[in-house]
C-alpha cells in the first residue's frame, strides 16, 4: 500500500493516520506541533515501523524530535534529545535532532574562495561560519513531499528551497531530505541537492543520542568503535589544519570498541583540550560514496547496539560538552553535560580551504546526494 499526501491535503487533515495497511503494518500518523512567533505553523509526523519502532519529525528544522527503539527486553524508550513543546525549541537549543545545513560543521571566518572569487558567508560563531550561519536549514519550515507507509517502512520526504545568497551562499539550493523507518530497525536519511550556481554543500543531522534513554545520565560507558583510522588535526577553534593524522596511540583511537569516557579527560592532548572532550572529524575508512559502517556504539545498561552507516568521507563525534547549566528536557529530564553524543556524517571541515579534501562544490547540472544510517539492535550482555 502506498499513498502520497501533500501539504495542503495534510493541512486539511490534522491527526489523520495519513496510512495504515493494518495492525501490524507501519503507519504515519500527522498533527500540529504549534506556531512559530511568526505565526507560522509546524506539523508533527510520527513514523512506526511494522516492529513498534517510532521516529517523530516535525517540519520546522526536520528535526528528529523522538526516537524510540527496544532494549534488550524489548522496552521501547526515547533514545534522542529534544523538547516537548515548539516554544521550547524556537527558544533556543543545541541544534538538537536538527538537518544542519548549507554547510554543516565549520568554514574558517565564514570565507572561502569559488572559481576564484572571494565568497563571505555568515560567520557568527566565534568569527567562523557554524552549520549553515544564523539561520540556517535548522531553523527553516520544511514542506512535506509525501508520507508513505508500506511494506513494515515508513518514510516522509521533505523539501526545501535556500535562495541565492541566503547567509551569503550563491545557487539557489533546492535540497530534499527523506526520513524513513525501515522495517529492519534503521533510521535512514537521504539527501538530494541541486543549484542554479556553483555552490557549496554538506549537509547532515544533528540527532544527540543516548542509548539508555534521553535524560538517563552521562553516556561515560557506551563503548564507541569507528571504523576510522584517521583524523583531522584542527587548531583551538577546531578549524582544521590541513593534517589528516592517525589515531594511534591517542585518545582518539576507537578503532576497538573503547568506553567513551575512558580517556575524554586525558590531560597533556591538545585535541581533548580545544574541544574540551571529543568534538572530532573522523575519516571513514572505505570508499566514499558507497554506503558502509562508520561507527557502531554499544550500551551495557539497555543493550541497546547503534551502528551508523554513511557513504560520507568523514563523521563527527560530539559529546556535548558545553559547561553550560543541564537542559530541560523532555518529559520533565534534564540533560547534563556530556549525557550523549552525536554522530554526525559529513565532507571534512572548512573543505573549500583545503583543496586536498574531498570536494563540497556543488554545480549546476550535478546531483548532490548522500546517504546515512542508524540502525538498531539489542542484546544482552
């Protein structure tokens, strides 16, 4: 069963089952999350899988606003961080569950040069260009293309136009984004770009998980294992360098399944210091553009098992570690300092100044494309 539903139908509907083939089919389902101080109006998807996994999306940002997989009991919990009302978000947050884009990560003073000519964009993180400026693709409403359920999947596919020259980027970027539930336990996420003008891109999800449930406590003692046995070095503003140095015999070496907080506080490690934990780019190992895993994370409290797969060069490893107050959470949790990670798959930091990586030119007439996958299981241990 597969059916397409597009906004204005889906305005007219709100907390319809947008499909359902029966009981024990996935399903989507649609209701209003709220008003923007704009005024603006943000829908609320919920995706169930034919297993009970469930992934909430909501359409301001595409931000993953829930996720719950089983443990190794088979209790469902919400695994990613985020809020429990619109206000909450709008009002200000770490880019939680968030599709981070035009260009994820980091550009050195927001400036590069494109066939020769300067570019500025906006540089307002500490001097630097951060996930896409000011308002980036994180805080844009995104239209739904469609809602489907069929075959124990659910997928919703969501677009979004950037004008030529929002936060200083030139091409209009016309980017969709397709979130879908498989039946086999995975959040996949395509994204598909074309431009009018040579442009940047690099876009990824800024999902903060925490396998023993959101709001659970310090993430000290998932064991994190990267395929990845190469980094890039950055400078005290986790710029790069330019150097792609091995993770040998530093904390960053995840080559073996490693507790994430084993060695964070490691002191003499440049590294640790500039991001004040891990706040890396890792390179995956393999060839790019072929979809393999990058990282795989295992939480002896739920069993839970996270393996990340991407056919991007490089993946980023956060672990939220502002010393800011604990964020007021979800279902009346707070979040602590370092209490989960992020993953974020991705082309290197500041690439258009660094001819030597992987190239995040996008042209008129070429097709951006990009796929990354979370994908869930448990056992016990």
């Amino acid at each position: 069963m597969k059916m397409k539903f597009f906004p204005l139908l889906l305005a007219l509907l709100p907390g319809f089952l947008l499909c359902s083939a029966h009981a024990m089919d996935a399903t989507i389902k649609q209701a209003p999350f709220g008003k923007l101080s704009s005024g603006a109006a943000v829908d609320l998807f919920t995706l169930t899988n034919a297993s009970g996994m469930e992934a909430r999306i909501m359409t301001w940002g595409g931000i993953v606003v829930g996720l719950k997989t089983p443990d190794a009991a088979g209790k469902l919990d919400d695994i990613v961080l985020g809020f429990d009302s619109l206000k909450e978000y709008e009002a200000g947050h770490p880019y939680f569950g968030a599709i981070i884009g035009r260009y994820g990560n980091r550009i050195a003073k927001g400036r590069f040069k494109l066939d020769g000519q300067p570019v500025q964009v906006t540089a307002a993180h500490a001097g630097h260009s951060l996930h896409g400026g000011k308002d980036g693709f994180d805080k844009k409403i995104w239209q739904v293309v469609s809602a489907t359920a069929n075959d124990g999947a659910a997928s919703l596919v969501l677009h979004y136009v950037s004008a030529d020259g929002e936060e200083g980027y030139p091409g209009e970027l016309d980017t969709t984004v397709t979130y879908t539930l498989t039946a086999a336990d995975e959040l996949k996420i395509d994204y598909r770009a074309t431009t009018s003008k040579p442009t940047l891109v690099n876009l990824t999800n800024h999902s903060y998980f925490n396998l023993s449930g959101a709001g659970s406590g310090p993430i000290a003692d998932h064991e994190l294992e990267l395929k990845c046995s190469h980094y890039t070095d950055t400078d005290k503003d986790l710029i790069p360098t330019g150097i792609i140095a091995s993770v040998e015999g530093t904390p960053l070496d995840f080559t073996k399944p490693t507790a994430i907080g084993s060695r964070i506080d490691q002191p003499g490690v440049p590294a640790l210091q500039y991001g004040n934990g891990y706040d890396h780019n890792f390179v995956v190992d393999g060839k790019t553009g072929t979809l393999r895993t990058a990282a795989i994370v295992r939480d002896p409290k739920s069993g839970r098992i996270m393996e990340c797969l991407t056919t991007e060069p490089g993946i980023q490893l956060y672990t939220m570690n502002g010393d800011g107050p604990p964020i007021a959470g979800k279902a009346g949790k707070s979040y602590p300092r370092r209490s989960a990670f992020c993953l974020e798959t991705q082309h290197f930091p500041d690439s258009p100044n660094h001819p030597e990586f992987p190239s995040t030119e996008l042209r008129p007439g070429q097709t951006y494309t990009s796929t990354t996958v979370y994908k869930f299981t448990a056992a016990k241990r």
